[in-house]
C-alpha cells in the first residue's frame, strides 16, 4: 500500500508541476514568439485560475498565466510532496490551525477588497500548498494503516 501512495503523491507533484511550469513559460514564450503554444497554455490554465493580470506577477512584459496565490498553491503541493514521500512531514493540530486561521484570513480581507499585494498572496498560496498536501498525506496513511491491519 505504501508503493501505491508513493505513485499517487508522486503523480500529484508532477501535475502540479505542470501547472506552475507552464505557467511560467507562458511569458516566455510570448517574449520569444511563441504565441500560439503560450495562448494554448493559458487556456488550459484558464481552468484553474481566474487569471487575473493585477493578481499575477509579470515576467518580460506578460502576465504569468496563474495569479500569485495559485501559483503558490501549485509550487506548495509540488514541493511539499516531495517531503510526503519521506513520510517526515507531520505537524501538530495547533500550528495546521494556526496556518490555516493565516490564510483564510488573508483571503478574507482580499474578498472585502483590501489588496495584501502579489509577494503575500504567493506566500499563502504556497502555504496553502502545503496544507493541502499534508491532509492528503495524512489521510493516504490513515488509508494504508487501516489496510495493514
């Protein structure tokens, strides 16, 4: 079971990474030319992000195709898998609590449109990546303890 959910971990990093990669080459290729690849890129990603260009960081003169905290969020789980894998990524209830009160009140205050900038929402996104990737963690092995048993 153990090899199961390391497939499946590893699965999710390499979709996620798929996501903020190419959402960074999608100015990239623009710069370069590649407009036709770069506006197939962004309507993929247009899927998982409302894209919208003041949210975003802008690289050679074009918008990243995710916003900041999307792209936190994708480069979060990608990174955090990883440590999945090791089985070492164990937090306490109290500081999950404490990260997640962080982000949903940041998120809270962009709702009331109060703007805390592109560095902060990449930041709860990446923090968001990470919470996302401990719970599935934690529940793949809930899953595979009850399997052994």
């Amino acid at each position: 079971m153990k090899y199961i959910k390391n497939i499946l971990i590893i699965l999710w990093a390499l979709y996620s990474a798929f996501f903020w990669l190419s959402a960074l080459a999608v100015p990239f290729l623009s710069y370069f030319g590649g407009y036709d690849l770069s506006a197939k890129l962004s309507y993929i990603l247009s899927n998982a992000c409302h894209q919208n260009p003041e949210r975003s960081f802008w690289l050679l003169g074009y918008p990243v195709s995710l916003c900041a905290r999307c792209l936190g969020v994708y480069i979060g789980v990608t990174f955090t898998c990883f440590f999945a894998l090791t089985d070492k990524i164990n937090i306490n209830f109290k500081l999950f609590t404490i990260l997640a009160f962080i982000c949903i009140t940041d998120i809270s205050l962009n709702l009331f449109h109060i703007n805390t900038g592109n560095i902060t929402r990449l930041c709860i996104g990446l923090i968001i990546g990470f919470l996302i990737t401990i719970t599935v963690n934690f529940i793949l092995n809930i899953r595979r303890k009850n399997y052994e048993n």
